[in-house]
C-alpha cells in the first residue's frame, strides 16, 4: 500500500509539472486536528476527552468523530513520548479491526462463487486442526471451538520473557491445537485467535492471492485508507505514536514488541486515526458487501447460540443476545457495529451507530497509572453516552 501511494506521488509530481503555470495539483489529504475553537457538540467532544485523559491516567488520546460523514471533531491529546505531542496523523496497531476485513473478504469469495461458507477448512487447509469438522463460517463467527492460544499459561510466559520475538502461525496455532476442542464446532461461541490466523491461511488458498495483497486491493484501496498497511516486521511507519505498558510489571515502552501473535501474517496492520474513522463508516454501512452479505455479517447464526466459553475479547463477555452479539468478523452492541483491537500498551475501537449515522474512533495509550482494559473504548462509551444517549456502547458484562 505504501509502496503503491510513493508511485502515486511521484506520478503526481510529473503530471504537476506539466501543469499550466498558475494551476496547482492536488495534494494528498493529511490527518489533522480540527481547526479552529470549537463550539457546540464539537466542544463538548473535546471537554470529555480533556476529563477522559486525566481521569484515566492516559499518556495520549487521539479521536476522530463524525456525523453522517461529517467531521465533528479530530484531535490529539497528551504525548506520544515525553516531549512529544501526540498527533491525528500518528500511526499506531490497529489489531482486530483487520478482522472485520478478513471477514468482509471472504463474504466478497463466498458471494463470487469462490468458495462457500459452509465449506469445511478441509477443501482449503486439509493439514489444519480439526479441519474436517470446521467450516470457514465458523471461522469468521466465532464458533469453531479451537482454543485460544492466548490463554495458554507457556505462550503467555514465553510472551512476557520475549516480547521481541517473531511468532510463527505454525507455533500459535500448534498451541491451540494441542489442547481439545471447547465444544462441538457451530454448538456454541467464544473468541480465539486461531480462528484468524486459519482464515487468513483460508484466504490466500481460495483467492491465490496473498493476505496482504488481498486486503489491499478489496479493502484499502476501495476505501481510501491510503495510511493503512501490514507491518511485515515490527515497524511502525513514522509518524509514530509510542506505547507503554506496564504488563511485564514495570512501566517499559512497548511501541515496537513484535505483533506476530496478533492475526495472520499479511493483516497485522498500522493505520492513524483519519483512517479508522473512516473504517469505522465502511464497516459500520457494509459498503463494501451487498445487502445480503451485510446482513449475514450483522447476524451470521449467533445470536441465541450458547453461552461463551474459554474466552472472551479483552473488554467485553457478550451474552450473544439481540442486542449483544458477535457478528461476522464483528461484535455488535445495542445497535453500534464495533472492533476493539488492545494489546502491548495500545487500545483503540471504531464505532458505527447506523441508526445516528454516527462514527467515533479512538486510540489511546497508557500512563503509569492507567486501569486495566481498553480505555479507547471507554472514552468512546462516553462520547456515546453524550452523543446517542439511547444508544449505549457499553456492554452489559465484563470479562
């Protein structure tokens, strides 16, 4: 993706100087705070995310809010390191929002023919755990029973004592298979990780296309995210917003720990806050999925399904109720369709409310003294609360 926009600028370059004198070629849009005082809702956004910061210890805060496409406020607060500002156009992890675009691709393959929900993982992955009882809807739902390997007490250890080391999909998901099924695939729900490492794999083998490539050419580039990208390695593209973490029992700075463990190799991406919001919209309407298939990914068979087990998403233990379930690469919440990515000292949520045609992304990350948990989505059930008081962000129960 970045590659691709640096061709772009530099095709820009030429076709502006062969421009008659006096005519100007468009320059690419920055993410940039709101200018200007701000009045109204827009200052009531920002006196709550003033409250926010301080009252959550955060040691920085970006947002960006919009009303049926239109921006309300964008802004940075605090820093991304001591002496350093945070800012809009900061890049930081964006983890399990790239999920939801896995999910919305391979409702794209199955909607093209390529292959079929109710495929077993066998047709694409004969070698995968439990491949012949798991399909690839049950990938994406969130009802396979494979146990997520972030539970495990040895990955957690081997994680804590090197943080900086690269993680294969064979290793995660070995651990994950070495221990039993949860329950009976399709029979009930629970979030695990190996999920999304096995339909990454599921992605690249019906479309013979790398991950990477994939969700650039069906999601990134459609949408605009020209500041969204796979990280192939640790790096983080300037400029950086830098996290902290106090998880190894010491407050340590924890922008670069290798995120090799997070999801499949090709969608563990950075994105800035322009950009998330804008997701959040895309996402949030299906547009980028028929009618039919955003229908499938609002509702794809879980709701009333069981009660979890094993696991559960870092800030939330959804009941899979009408009101409270997860979607299709998804979790929805009393009307908003959300993800929640939180790891290694940064948190972060996109949130689309159709009925208010409302977005709020948030990113965040921790000072010395910040509670446990996504305090991303925490800012941002407050900014629901201000703004779609009838339509509340915050789940019933907690982990």
């Amino acid at each position: 993706m970045r590659r691709t926009r640096t061709v772009l600028l530099c095709i820009a370059g030429l076709v502006a100087a062969t421009l008659p004198a006096g005519v100007a070629a468009a320059a690419p849009e920055s993410c940039v705070s709101t200018p200007g005082p701000a009045q109204g809702q827009a200052k009531d956004v920002l006196d709550l995310a003033e409250r926010a910061k301080r009252e959550l210890g955060l040691n920085s805060l970006i947002l960006r809010v919009s009303s049926d496409g239109d921006e309300l406020v964008t802004t940075a607060l605090g820093e991304s390191m001591t002496g350093v500002p945070a800012d809009p156009a900061m890049h930081f992890r964006s983890g399990s929002v790239a999920i939801a675009y896995m999910a919305t691709v391979l409702l794209q393959l199955a909607e093209e023919g390529k292959a079929s929900l109710d495929d077993p993982l066998s047709r694409w992955l004969p070698d995968a755990p439990h491949a012949k009882e798991i399909t690839l809807r049950q990938l994406g739902n969130s009802t396979s029973g494979l146990h997520d390997y972030v539970t495990d007490p040895k990955f957690l250890a081997e994680l804590e004592a090197a943080p900086f080391r690269h993680w294969t999909p064979a290793e995660v998901i070995g651990i994950a298979a070495a221990h039993p099924l949860w329950y009976k695939p399709g029979t009930n729900f629970s979030y695990s990780h190996a999920n999304f490492q096995l339909l990454g794999a599921a992605l690249e083998k019906i479309s013979g296309v790398s991950l990477e490539r994939l969700l650039e050419e069906r999601v990134m580039e459609p949408l605009g995210l020209d500041e969204t990208a796979n990280a192939a390695t640790a790096e983080i593209p300037v400029p950086a917003l830098h996290s902290f973490t106090s998880d190894r029992g010491i407050y340590e700075e924890s922008s670069y720990w290798n995120p090799s463990w997070t999801t499949a190799p090709g969608a563990i991406l950075t994105t800035d806050i322009c950009d998330l919001e804008r997701s959040a919209r895309a996402v949030g309407t299906g547009e980028l999925l028929s009618p039919q298939a955003f229908k499938i990914q609002l509702d794809p068979g879980t709701v009333g399904l069981g009660t979890p087990t094993g696991g559960c998403p870092a800030t939330v233990c959804l009941r899979n109720t009408a009101a409270e379930h997860f979607g299709f690469g998804i979790i929805l919440v009393n009307g908003w369709i959300v993800q929640n990515p939180s790891f290694s000292g940064y948190a972060a949520i996109q949130a689309y409310l159709p009925a208010e045609k409302l977005a709020i992304a948030v990113s965040a990350t921790k000072g010395p003294k910040t509670p446990e948990g996504n305090q991303a989505q925490a800012v941002a059930e407050r900014i629901a609360a201000l703004l779609a008081p009838d339509h509340s962000l915050k789940p019933k129960h907690r982990p």
